[in-house]
C-alpha cells in the first residue's frame, strides 16, 4: 500500500477502534424475557394425546395410502400435508377409538383377496395401544366397522 492509503485510513481505524472500546456502544444487551422454553420440551401438559394412525392398501392400482390423527384436529397424510378435521368428525372418531370395547379388540383373522382393500389401524392413547388389520369382505365387529367408517370420514 502507498502511505497516501495509509494516511487516509488511519482516522477511519481510529474511529472504529474509538467504538470498539466504548462499554455497550452499538451492541444489542439481552434481556431474558422469561423462561426459556423448546418446541421438544412442552412447558404444557398436553391435553389429548390420542393417536389414530390409518392405513389403506390395496386395491386394483395397489396403492397405500395412510394418514396419522391426532386428538387435536390434526390430520397428517403420507405425503406430510397436514389438513385440519371436521370438529363434528373427528369427535366421533375419538369416541370411538377410546371406548373400551374398540380397544379390547383383536385382529380378524380373514385374508385379503385379489383387488381388495387392507385396513391397518393403531390407536394410541395413554391407557392402551392397539394396532387392527382387516380387510375387505370380512366379518368385523361393529366396533372395528364403526371405527372403519369414522376414519373414513375424517380423512376424505
């Protein structure tokens, strides 16, 4: 560099270094603003923490297609798109996913067919978890028909 350079930026150094040393000058002081919390970590207790986990497969194109919902209203499909459930709906189906009779249930033993539907379903609630298959042409209970129809609702 020529000292010409250098005799220009000598003042601007000064000054910055002037400003550097000055307590607080220009730097942001932070304040807690309460108690730090983590989206991992709820400070809340959650009110409702039934899961319905759906999954239909099958059919002449053999496609899957599966949803997880939540208590909440929360509908989460296979591809990750989240949509929220008819409130009316979604109260039948809690219903009748937590009523002691849905689960004490235990899988059909029917087999599925050629172009037929399979119905995977686990209930997830704080007192039990209980995984269901059946598939289509088979004598259900009317508790797992019931079950069967709300998911059906909720997710169209």
């Amino acid at each position: 560099m020529k000292p010409a350079c250098l005799i220009r930026l000598l003042p601007l150094a000064a000054l910055l270094a002037a400003c550097a040393s000055a307590p607080g000058a220009g730097l942001p002081t932070a304040t807690p603003a309460g108690p730090l919390t983590s989206p991992l970590r709820p400070t809340a207790p959650v009110a409702d923490n039934t899961v319905i986990r759906y999954e239909r497969s099958g059919g002449i194109a053999g496609r899957t297609s599966s949803w997880t919902i939540y208590a909440s209203g929360r509908v989460v499909d296979g591809a990750g798109v989240e949509t929220k459930a008819d409130q009316a709906k979604l109260a039948a189906l809690v219903t009748i996913a937590r009523d002691p009779k849905t689960l004490a249930l235990t899988s059909s033993a029917g087999r599925g067919c050629p172009d037929c539907f399979k119905y995977t379903v686990s209930i997830q609630t704080p007192g039990a978890n209980v995984s269901l298959v059946t598939y289509d042409g088979v004598t259900n209970p009317p508790e797992l028909d019931a079950l069967l129809l709300a998911l059906a609702e909720v997710t169209r």
